[in-house]
C-alpha cells in the first residue's frame, strides 16, 4: 500500500519514523547465515507495534483539511522547502483571508442596505405628504379663484353708467336757494329735452308716475336696495317691476314739476333713506360727472 505523498505536519514525522520498519519487515529473515555469525531468530511476537498508537490515514487527513479550513493551510517539517506545496499553502491562506474579507463586507454592505431603505422610506413619506399638501393648497386656490372670478364677472356686468349724455352740470347737492324748499337733495344734469336716460347699473323699476315738485318720477331700485330717482321726465318708458340691466332707456329729459328748465334731477338714497351726495356716488363707481 502507497502512503500519501503530502501530509500535514504530525502525519509527515511519524511517518519518516515508520517507513524503515514497513521496508524491515517487508523482507523476512530468510538469507543463509554468514559463517561465524548468529542466525537471526524470528521472533513469533506481534508485528508493527508503532501502528497502535498511530492515528488511521484518514483521521490524519480529516485533521489536516480541519487545520486548514481554521486557520489556513499549514506546511508541515520537510514540506515548507517544496515550492508546490508553499504555493498551495500561500492560495489556500488566501482564500481563507478572501472568504473573511467577504463576509465582513457583506455584513457591512447589509446594514448600509437598511439604513437605505429606511431613508428612502422616510423620503418617500415626507414626498406624499407635501404632495397632499400641495394638492389641498391647489384645491383651495382653485375655489378662490372661481369665486374671484365669479365675483368679478358679475362686477363687470354691473358696473355702473352714466345716466345720461351730452350734459352739462347746473346744480350740485346741498345747495341753498329760493328755488328749493330746503337744500338741494341731487345732482341737476341740464340737457336737451328728449334726450334718453339710462339705467345706473342693474335693478328693478319699483316707481313710475307724477311726484309734485319732481315732475314726472322713475324709482329704480338697485340689487343692494339702494335707490335712484330719475325726476322732471318728459317721458317714462318702463313699467314696475320692470327688471333692467345698466344703459337700458327708463325715459327721457324733461321740466316736468319744480322747473326752470330741461334737466334731469338725479338723486341717490341707500335703502331707500335719506339722499346722499349722487357726485360722490359716482366718483365711487368709477365715473366722473
């Protein structure tokens, strides 16, 4: 039987002790004997005593692939001058320390995974609530603007008019004078008799019909309630309840009542109340008389 070529250390020495006592016994003592010498007594004793307390070829190697896998290959006496075997030592040491390397690495690698996806997932929330945010915010501006929108639309078609054209001032509110009973309540706009008035703004007409002093007098009532007395008419041309939108005809100047003269004597009461200053009103408007 053929021993191993290659050993770790404790299986290399036993077996430089051995191999001369296998080549001893493997010729038995069967020459003739030399003149003069003893004859070799053969001995009826057990054979290879050393084996007993060798470990089998086996464990030997089981030992040596468990040195190696621990602590990387190791070269035993005899063994460490042989460049093959230095060399396997060196490949095998190196894999050893590569496969360590590795596994720190990949613990490393592991816990960077972690904390990634622990990040990316606190980013991921904090992105869906500005989201959220940024889409109730768009919400809420959106119904803003709709009701801006809405809000001017309906400005725009109500914006206020002047009640008539080619006119000239000739009396302002507040004046005192043998004319008026009391102070003057309105704003006189003299101008051709039959020239067309209009409505303000939008409204309701509430009064049509003959009022003493004012001649012939229009009411008409605005959608906040405020309202507009359009007197001294030649003519009326709306009835009540008669709905109007700003520029349309009510009726035409005249000098119907208390008058020296062709004009129309405009007056503005807010609720129906008392009379305020229409200049004024109008300037509010947008409009300069």
């Amino acid at each position: 039987m053929a021993l191993p070529t290659r050993l770790p250390a404790a299986a290399n020495q036993v077996s430089e002790k051995v191999v001369p006592v296998i080549e001893a016994a493997a010729y038995p003592a069967t020459l003739a004997p030399v003149g003069g010498k003893r004859r070799a007594t053969k001995h009826s004793g057990p054979k290879g005593p050393l084996f007993r307390g060798l470990p089998s070829l086996p464990v030997i190697a089981g030992a040596a692939a468990l040195a190696v896998s621990i602590g990387g290959a190791v070269a035993g006496p005899g063994m460490a001058d042989d460049p093959v075997v230095a060399a396997e030592v060196a490949q095998s040491n190196a894999v050893s320390s590569a496969a360590a390397v590795v596994a720190d690495r990949d613990e490393v690698v592991s816990r960077d995974s972690r904390r990634v996806a622990v990040a990316q997932a606190s980013d991921a929330e904090l992105v869906a609530q500005a989201e959220a945010a940024a889409a109730a915010r768009s919400k809420t501006l959106a119904g803003l603007q709709a009701r801006a929108n809405k809000q001017a639309a309906k400005i725009e078609a109500n914006q206020w008019v002047m009640p008539v054209q080619g006119y000239r001032l000739s009396a302002t509110f507040g004046l005192t004078s043998y004319l008026w009973s009391t102070v003057h309540t309105g704003l006189d706009f003299a101008a051709p008799s039959g020239t067309p008035l209009v409505a303000v703004a939008n409204g309701t007409i509430t009064e049509v019909g003959y009022d003493g002093s004012y001649g012939n007098k229009t009411v008409l009532t605005l959608e906040d309630g405020t309202e507009i007395w359009y007197c001294h008419q030649s003519t009326m041309d709306v009835t009540v309840g008669q709905t109007v939108t700003g520029g349309d005809v009510i009726g035409r100047v005249g000098s119907t009542g208390n008058s020296t003269g062709a004009h129309l004597h405009l007056e503005v009461r807010p609720g129906g109340a008392d009379p305020v200053d229409p200049y004024s009103t109008l300037m509010t408007h947008g409009l300069r008389p």
